[in-house]
C-alpha cells in the first residue's frame, strides 16, 4: 500500500455483505470500489449506499463501476457474493489482482478455497468469515438483523500478515468487531460445522430454532446433525474445540429463539440456495470417509428439491 493509510479496496458486489463492510472501510477512510451487476449499480446511483444497521446507519454516496476496465488494481479484492456466483465474481476481479493485492473472500463453508487456489494466478488468497445476519431489501437497502457484526479474516500461512491486519484494525475502527486469525482454516470450519447445522434443519424444518424446539422430537434432530457435522470435521482434522461446541448447542437449541438462517430467507423468496456449497459439500465428506450422515443426507435431499422445482418454474 501507498504509505500507512492508504488502502485501496474493490468490492465485487454490493449486497448485503460487500455493502454493509464497504460501508464501514469508507467511514474509516478507505477508497472503495463496487464492482456490481447493472441493476445494482442503477440503485446505488439513485439512492446511493444505504444501510439500516443497530450499529449505526450509512447512507452516501459511492464509487460504482460495472466493468472492471473502470478500476485500478486494488490492494484489497473483496469476493462478497453466493457460491453460485464465484465463477463469474473471480472472472470480473481477476484483472484488478497482481502479486501483492490480498483476495479477501468471505464465502460460507471452505470450498471456495479450492476455486480459488485453482482460479488465481496472483495475489494473496486471505480468507474472511462474517458472523452476523444481513439482507439486501428489494428496495436496494442493507438490512443488519443482528445486534453484532464479527469479521475475521487471515493468512493461511503460519507467518502474520501485516497488510492483513491493517485491514482488520481498520475495520475494527468503526462498527464492525473485526480481527486478524492465525488459524483462519480452523474458524472457516468451526463456521461450517455450525451453517451447515443451522441452514439444514432451518430449511428441513422451515421454520426458526424457536420453532423447532417446541416441537417433541426438534432437539434431538439439531443435536443429531451437529454431531454429523462434528464428526466429518474430525475426520478432517478440523473439528471445533469443546467450548466452540458449546456454544453452539446453545445457540442451536435456544428456546423462543427467532433465529432463522439467510438459506431459508433464500427458500421463503424463491431464490437459488448455497446447498450445494454447504451441505452438498459437507455430505460429500462424511461420504468420503465413510461417516454416516443420514439427517444431513435428507435436509440436502429436500434442498435439491426445491431447487429442482425453482428451475422448473423458472421454465414454464
């Protein structure tokens, strides 16, 4: 980067994520990009970033481009979109990546690391993880549901990252509890083991963790798919540490809890899912192992129903 403050940063995508966190580096002072479809950009034209957030509201206007022949390579590439759309988002940022920018993906699950690893021919792979809910409203607004937003990014390296932390302090300087992880691969699935819990049964059940849990038999069914899930990240090498695991179970089975996961939001608005990412991929490992996953392979089964019947209306 250009002196100490300086930071340069393309976000490919505006929705809820890359718009809520470019909302954030911009009130640190960063230069922000937007790199967006041309719907998008005609509502960040009119209206400008706006975001309704319980940590503070945003709304100004921003840089937007829709074709990356608008920017200049950036010294932070920000990959904010759903795994269906990775392709197309690594097509559009890789002329913005040269030997020192840091590729910041903050996708759901760890999948994406392999497309990336395949797909990048420069830059830094930094991977990030963002705990907390946010929507992008049909009316172009962010929507921040929950009263917290954690953001965790880091090396897969064992060496720190200096670049990487000043991205995570400069963060950490507005709204956002950011920080910088030595064991980024760990948290990565420390969060899937738990998504993958949380959007299956949310989905299978479509209803929140309330819900669930004033029906006889919803306990045992959250507790039977963390533990498929815990056991595929052991066989990994990756399962969480007993207190990461506590603290699930509790988020999990919270009684009166109106705790739904952004995969059902997908379902109740008709749009495509990340099931395959998630669970399709989750299941692909216990199967890879030999770990028997049974409620895993039927909350993944009714999602690839849905979607077979999204795209069949999409065609009729």
């Amino acid at each position: 980067m250009e002196g100490t403050d300086a930071m340069r940063v393309v976000i490919v995508g505006a929705g809820g994520v890359g718009g809520y966190l470019g909302a954030r580096l911009l009130s640190a002072g960063a230069e922000v990009v937007f790199l967006v479809r041309e719907r998008r950009a005609a509502q960040l034209a009119a209206n400008g970033l706006v975001v309704k957030s319980p940590l503070g509201d945003f709304q100004a206007p921003v840089t937007v481009v829709t074709s990356v022949s608008e920017c200049a390579p950036a010294d932070f590439v920000v990959i904010a979109c759903k795994a269906h759309s990775l392709d197309g988002a690594l097509a559009s940022a890789a002329p913005l990546v040269h030997d020192g920018t840091r590729v910041v993906p903050l996708l759901n699950g760890v999948a994406h690391l392999e497309t990336l690893g395949r797909c990048m021919e420069k830059g830094v792979i930094t991977p990030g993880i963002v705990h907390g809910a946010l929507d992008l409203r049909d009316d172009g607004t962010i929507a921040h549901l929950t009263p917290f937003l954690t953001v965790i990014v880091g090396a897969l390296s064992d060496e720190p990252d200096p670049r990487v932390e000043a991205f995570a302090e400069r963060l950490k300087s507005t709204a956002v509890d950011a920080r910088a992880s030595p064991v980024i691969e760990q948290d990565l699935w420390d969060k899937f083991v738990f998504l993958t819990t949380f959007a299956g049964i949310t989905c299978l059940m479509r209803a929140s963790i309330g819900a669930i849990m004033a029906t006889a038999a919803g306990p045992d069914h959250v507790l039977q798919l963390l533990d498929e899930c815990r056991t595929v990240a052991r066989h990994e090498g990756q399962e969480p540490g007993a207190a990461a695991m506590q603290g699930y179970r509790d988020l999990l089975t919270r009684g009166g809890s109106s705790f739904t996961s952004s995969m059902l939001r997908d379902v109740e608005a008709g749009r495509p899912t990340e099931a395959e990412h998630i669970l399709g991929d989750m299941l692909a490992r216990a199967q890879k192992h030999g770990v028997s996953a049974p409620l895993l392979r039927t909350a993944l089964t009714h999602l690839q129903a849905y979607e077979q019947r999204r795209s069949a209306a999409a065609i009729a």
